[in-house]
C-alpha cells in the first residue's frame, strides 16, 4: 500500500510541476498545453469512434511483430545458443541487424511490403526480435551442466530433455526479453506509422501536429504511454503464470 501511495504521489507531484511551470512562465499551449487541457483532449479521444480504430491498427502491428519476434528469436537463440557451428555462422548477421539504425531500413520495407499492415508489422518484428533473441541465446548457454549430465547418464530422449531442462531453464530469460520487446515492438509500430502510415495512433499524433491541435497530440501521447504500459504490465505478468516457481514471479515491478 505505501508503494501505491508513493506512487500516485510522484505522478500527481509531476502534473503540479507541469502545471506550475506552464503557469509560471506563460507557455504557449502551442508549445505545452497545461494539464487539465490534455486531459480533456484525452477523454474526448477515447469518445471519438475513430480513435478506436486507429487503436487497433496499432495494436494489430504492435501485437504482429511482437509474435513475430517471440517466435524468431526464440528458436533462433536456442539455434545458436546449442550448436556452436550456427553460432559461428549466423551470430555476425544478428549483430549486424541490431546495430543498423531500423529507421533507415523502413524505406526498404515499404519498397518490398508496401504502405499496409506487413510493413509495419517487420519495423514492429525487427526492433522487437533482438531482447527475444538475446535472452533466448543467454538461456540455451545457462542451462546447468550438472542437470545436462544427469538427463545424460538417464538416457533422456532429446526431446524430453528439451522439455523437461531447457525450456524451464531458459523461459526466465526469454520472459525477460519479451519484457523488452514489447516495448520496443510498440515503438517501431508508431515509427513506421509516423514515416509511412495512412492509419494508425502514429498516424493520428501525424495529423493532430500538422493541425496544431497540440493538446489532442498530447493526448495520443498519453493513450500510447497507457497502452504501453497496459502490455509491458500483461507480458510481466506472464512470469507468475509460466515460471511459478523462480525467484523473479515474486518480484514486484510496479
């Protein structure tokens, strides 16, 4: 209860400090409109049947290259976190695709996946793909060797093995990425919206800009900052319904 507490105290204390400061020095609301002004434009937003739909074109590329990355990462990670000759052969090609800046590779997508849902949906995978993929290899390489001797000198099947000591090994990682990921899965869906989009909250904050219509701009903002927290807050959760018994599906983030 005093966490909660703090909590709304430091978030109430922000928007007082938002407020003051608007009022203090005469702020534009072109600029930063005060608070009750974008709190205004945010229920007017969740009003408004459009916004809905904008919603769920969002959440529909966010939600895509999240799964997306899920799957890829993870089985790439256990690839070549398990046989060393994949490591050596593939590991420089997903560095190389971590380290190249996503937003220049958005042109080459909409070149190839067009102006629709795919494109966004591969900005969404591709910025979500490596949290997965990290995370994934960490777990293949931190399953313990004295249990891999054990299922050994017990003549378990491959499969079973897998089931049984690699997988509960590695979903601890692999959930920790996903935290990640879904993060970064949101942002590159509301990128390629702000560079190619013709749908979509990315494409609305576009507009509600171009409009001037600050305070409503704002309010996206916010919507897309509570839809991000709704996930990153589903997929923690995930922790207390998969790996019950670690250490982590104690813990208490927020």
């Amino acid at each position: 209860m005093k966490k909660i507490a703090i909590q709304i105290a430091s978030v109430l204390t922000f928007f007082l400090l938002w407020k003051g400061y608007v009022s203090f020095f005469e702020v534009s609301p072109l600029v930063l409109p005060p608070p009750e002004a974008v709190v205004v434009a945010l229920f007017k937003l969740l009003g408004d049947r459009e916004t809905y739909y904008h919603l769920g074109i969002t959440l529909a590329e966010c939600l895509g290259g999240f799964a997306f990355a899920i799957v890829f990462g993870t089985v790439i990670g256990q690839a070549l976190g398990r046989v060393p000759l994949l490591d050596t052969i593939f590991k420089p090609f997903v560095i190389a695709l971590q380290v190249t800046p996503k937003v220049a590779l958005i042109p080459l997508f909409i070149l190839w996946f067009g102006f629709g849902l795919e494109s966004k949906i591969i900005v969404s995978a591709v910025l979500a793909f490596f949290p997965v993929f990290a995370n994934s290899y960490l777990g293949a390489k931190s399953v313990d060797r004295g249990l891999v001797e054990v299922f050994q000198v017990g003549q378990a099947q491959p499969l079973r093995r897998f089931r049984l000591l690699v997988i509960p090994a590695s979903l601890p990682f692999i959930l920790t990425g996903m935290e990640m990921a879904i993060v970064l899965a949101i942002i590159g869906a509301v990128v390629a919206e702000f560079v190619a989009g013709t749908r979509g909250l990315g494409y609305l904050a576009t507009i509600k800009l171009q409009e001037l219509e600050v305070d409503t701009l704002f309010g996206v903002v916010v919507l897309l900052a509570l839809i991000g927290f709704s996930l990153y807050f589903a997929v923690g959760s995930l922790r207390k319904v998969l790996i019950p018994w670690h250490e982590s599906a104690a813990r208490t983030d927020l």
